[in-house]
C-alpha cells in the first residue's frame, strides 16, 4: 500500500522457467510496483518475495534516464557489474588456499554462475548487444534521441544474459522495426520475462500467460491478449450472475428476518448466524471499477468534402529529403493511419498538412470550414502548474458535451480520474494520466478533423480500448500516427507509408493490410549511421582499399582454429581445477595451474577480441 491506496491485498504470483507473462492493470493499479517488489526496491506490507539466491535478474524502467555525456559502451558496460563481481569473487577466493569443502562448493558454484552469465569476458558480451542493436557505441548518450535512448536501456538489461528479465512498458519511444526486433529477441531469449506493456500486439505475439491486476488481487490467464479478453468476458459474466444469486437470497434472508413477532419466535438462530455471515461477505465485496467512458465531441459543421490536398511536396532538412514529390487528397470521412519508424518524418508531414510548417516545394490546399483538434500540440501546450479540472474545464464548472453541460469533475471521473484526482497538479499524475488529460481536453473541442500524434504511450489498455470504440464511432476525418499496431488495425482504413528514398505511399486497410505485402520501412533515426558519416567528413582520407590486406586476411583465417585450442585448454584446466584431489596437491603446484588458467582465459578473450575488430572490418569494406 502506499499510504491509504491499497495495490495489492492477499496476492499470489508464481512465475515458471522460460514463460513470458505480461502484467496487465489500468494506470496506478501497481503493475510497476509489483516488479520493484521483484527487484527488491520495495518491501511487502505484509507476505513474502521469494527469488533463489543467485539468480540473474535484470529491468527495464519505464522512464528513460537523463542524457549524459557517458559513452554508449560504458551505459552497456554496467548491466555486467553483477558479473564481473561474480570474476572478482572467483579470483579472490582461489588466492585463498588451501580451500576447505565450503569454499570448493562455492568456487564451483561461482565458475557455473560465470559460465552462465557470458563467460570471463567482460568485453565479448557488450560487442555483441551493440552489434545485434546497431548501437553506436563511440557516441554519447546526449546525442541520442530518446528512442535510441531506449535500445541503449534494452541492451543494457539483455548484455548480462539475466535469467528473470523484467521489462516496463518496453515498447514506449520504439519504432516500428525496434519493437519487432524486440519481439523475435525475446522469443528467441530462454529465460523466464515479466513484461508490463499496454501494446496489444506486442503482448499478443508474446504472452504465454496474461496477470491482470484487478481490485488488488493478481489473476492469471493462459494464452496471449486475445485469449484473456475470451477467459475475462466469461469471467465478469459468471462474477455478475454469482453476484446477483448471492443478493436475491440476501434480499430473501434480509426479508425473514424482518417479518413480525411470529417470525422472530419461531427464527432459527443457526439461521441468524448465517445471515450475519451474508452480510459481512456483502460487506467485503469490491464492486469491479468504473469503465472508462469517452465522449467526442464531433463538430456539428460539416467540413468540406474535400479535406485537404497535397501536390508534389517535396521536402527534408540538410539536403536529406524526407519525402519527395508526395501527393495525397483527404476527403471528409477518410481515416488515415501514418506508418514509419523514428526520424523518417511522420510529425513532419502532420505540421505540413496543418500548415505549421511550409514544404520547401510544392503546395498544400485545406478545406472549407475545418475545425481541427490536434493531440501533440496540446501536449506540448500542457501547463503542469494547474490542475487536472483546471486544465480541461479551462476554469469553468462546466463544460458543454455535445450540446448538454456536465460539470467537469464528473466528465473527469468517464477519464478514471477520481473527484480527488481530478483536483491534483498534473506535475504530480503519471505520463499515462497526462496523456489521459489531454485526450479529456481534446475531445471536449467541437472538431471536424482529429489528429492523433502518438496518443497510445502510457496509456492502459482499458482507456486505450474505449478510445478505439469512439473512434470507430467518429464518423468525420481522423488521421493518427501511431506505432500501435493493434490500435491502427482498429481505427484506420488506409495508411500511408514511409518506405525510404523519399517515398511515401498509400495502402488501403491498417498496418496488418500492409505488413501482408512485405514491404520496408525507411530508416530515419540511425546514429551508427550519423557517426560513420561524420567520421568520414572529419577531414582523413578514407582508404581505396576495399577488403583486408593480405597479412590481415591471414590473420582473420586462422583465428577460429586458435580460439578453439585455447578454449579446450581453458576447459581441461578448468576440469582439472573443479575436482577435489586438485586442492589437496602442493600449494604451490595449485597456484602455479590457477595462474596458468587465468593467464589462458586472457589470452583466449584477446583472441575473440580481436576476431571480432578484424571480423568488423572485414564486413566494413565489403
């Protein structure tokens, strides 16, 4: 609990090797507080944690760390220091010998855990996360954008190879193709996962198990997304029939012990007692929260027919065009998904088509009598010194809902913002609750034509779904930008693409439609890109050559039949070593082997080190 807010009362969770379970509540309900229980950064109130000692554990923190100036490789670096405690801990307590039986299990023990955790080297493990990410691992982490950001956060939570990986909300700030490469990574991963995430698909094509926070209890539910809708359906339907019995013989009990002297003469007092029971289960029953209700307020002016049109727009920035001679007509009625991964444009062309920023050719033509409502201008507008009610009733009690007024703390409460809540500072709600406000004040703007930038991060899926259902309601002109695929497959009929070389391109259908034709998206926000390009233009001349010298190309060939007789010398002495007649030969026959056993270890990681540099630049110069 924190404070009077009980998250959860009396819960149970049990996690298995090798599932992937997704934790599912609605904002605030506790999901991130349940995996810092795991972590151990929180304490239980009352009940236990239980996690086997020495397990490899690793999380994902929904909110992004500050930039700082630290190198891509150190931030990847830290997700070792378990580790390389762990080598620390082997070497020091090999220097101590003779060891007795306690200390032999535990050199043991740590030698498996290493093994296990990636080996002796520190280095092997951290180039390859960068190599899988395309990370660049030379450059600063102030300047990266936020969703690069995040693929440095992955890679630092996957480097250390954790057995129990927790994951919040690890879609937020993705692109598109990161939130695939995402996918096949933990599917492919054979530790156990405990993931929060409000993207549908994403758990869709993960989940082996679906928990739901629901009124403080955690509830389990086998299968994907698409599963627990079925079970909970079902469920909620046997809760209010099992419900509604248990009132009607209630009402019956409540009735006989009210009738007359007569009744009370003859009562059965076994009866009574039972009675009292009733009660008191009434009593403890947790009524099943409020759903969420949006309203739109849809423009009674009609919008011309004819939306807006685009001709030949061509335009970009440092001589880099992010679209090329694009044409598009939007007619009334028309709802367009926009499609592309970070840095290609899509906010770009959202400000172009509204006319906050003018293409560098071409031309773009609105429509009669638009009334636009416009989500990523409010959230920047977003004044976080006022309160939730202030913010949407613009200092008014009132405010008008499609003709009829509503006092702005109960429109709130259709937003799951209690009476309490409603009267709190937005600097004080968390990113989904901000994104709840807007969406509250958004919608109460009379508007013809809605833009959506992005208005799924951080929301629950319960609010998340009762958009969709008013949106698939909205009978005027939407266009959304989205990398919600669950969510673009409910609400668009067309889609426009950025496909790369300045071409964007309408499809008929949502993402799914598309992602049928097997087409690729253009690549915007790339930094390993960038840097390579800034190496290139820093002034040295690039070499001609176009593959490894002679003497390098040599080299490379014969590495793998080196690294594979060090690490079968590595593995015979480490046989040797893990018996327990090694310990009783002379102390100085074991230090010396010890030695020789750190000495191979570091002689085989500089092997694949260097594998691994000349490998590099072998693929470099093809």
């Amino acid at each position: 609990a924190f404070g009077d807010q009980v998250i959860l009362r009396e819960a149970n969770l049990r996690l298995e090797t090798g599932e992937r379970v997704c934790l599912i509540g609605r904002n605030g309900s506790g999901k991130s507080s349940t995996l810092k229980l795991l972590t151990g950064d929180i304490e239980p109130d009352e009940g236990r944690v239980e996690i086997p000692p020495g397990i490899r554990l690793a999380m994902l923190d929904q909110a992004l760390d500050e930039p700082t100036e630290r190198l891509v490789r150190d931030v990847v670096t830290d997700g070792m220091h378990a580790q390389r405690s762990r080598i620390e801990a082997f070497r020091a307590l090999s220097a101590k010998l003779p060891p007795g039986k306690a200390q032999l299990r535990e050199l043991e023990a740590l030698q498996a855990s290493i093994e296990a955790g990636g080996g002796w080297s520190i280095d092997v493990p951290v180039d390859a996360v960068i190599s899988q990410l395309d990370l660049p691992g030379d450059e600063r982490m102030s300047e990266l954008s936020g969703g690069w950001r995040r693929r440095v956060a992955l890679a630092q939570a996957l480097v250390g190879k954790p057995e129990l990986l927790l994951l919040d909300e690890p879609t937020n700030h993705l692109d598109i193709s990161t939130i695939e490469w995402l996918e096949g990574e933990v599917r492919r991963y054979d530790g156990t996962v405990l993931f929060v995430s409000h993207d549908r698909g994403f758990v869709e094509r993960l989940a082996t198990r679906v928990v739901s926070i629901d009124r403080g209890s955690l509830r389990s539910w086998p299968g994907g997304y698409r599963a627990y809708l079925r079970q909970k359906r079902r469920a909620d339907a046997e809760e209010d029939r099992a419900n509604a019995l248990f009132d009607k013989s209630l009402a019956e009990e409540e009735a006989w012990i009210r009738r007359g002297i007569k009744a009370r003469e003859s009562r059965n007092e076994g009866r009574v007692r039972a009675l009292e029971a009733m009660r008191e289960q009434r009593a403890q029953r947790v009524k099943r929260p409020a759903q969420a209700r949006i309203h739109i307020n849809e423009s009674e002016q009609l919008s011309g027919k004819k939306v807006i049109e685009v001709r030949n727009v061509t335009h970009g920035y440092s001589g880099i065009n992010l679209f090329r001679n694009f044409s598009l007509r939007i007619m009334r009625g028309d709802r367009i998904g926009i499609i592309g991964n970070n840095g290609v444009g899509k906010s770009t062309l959202l400000r172009i088509l509204l006319g906050e920023v003018k293409p560098d050719t071409g031309s773009v033509k609105r429509g009669t009598h638009l009334q636009v409502a416009y989500f990523d201008q409010l959230r920047r507008e977003l004044d976080t010194t006022k309160t939730v009610a202030e913010i949407v009733g613009e200092g008014r009690d009132y405010i008008d809902i499609q003709g009829r007024k509503k006092h702005v703390v109960g429109y709130l409460t259709d937003f799951l913002f209690s009476a309490k809540r409603a009267m709190t500072r937005v600097s004080a709600l968390s990113g989904g609750e901000r994104n709840r406000v807007i969406l509250a004040k958004l919608l109460i703007q009379p508007a013809n034509l809605l833009i959506f930038d992005e208005p799924t991060n951080d929301l629950d899926v319960e609010t998340l779904e009762a958009l969709e259902s008013r949106l698939i309601a909205y009978s005027a002109t939407l266009i959304v930008v989205s990398h919600d695929r669950y969510f673009l497959d409910q609400v668009v009929t067309s889609t426009l693409v950025f496909e790369g070389d300045g071409v964007v391109h309408r499809y008929t259908g949502g993402y799914s439609d598309w992602e049928r034709l097997r087409r690729q998206l253009a690549v915007g926000d790339s930094p390993a890109s960038v840097a390579r390009t800034a190496r290139r233009s820093s002034g040295r001349t690039p070499s001609p050559a176009r593959k490894l010298t002679y003497k390098l190309q040599r080299e490379l060939d014969g590495l793998p039949q080196r690294i594979k007789a060090l690490e079968q010398r590595v593995q015979a002495l480490e046989q040797q070593v893990n018996t327990a007649e090694f310990y009783r030969q002379p102390h100085e026959t074991v230090q010396a082997t010890l030695h020789e056993l750190d000495r191979l270890r570091l002689r085989l990681e500089a092997a694949v080190d260097r594998w691994g540099e000349l490998e590099t630049q072998s693929q470099e110069l093809r």
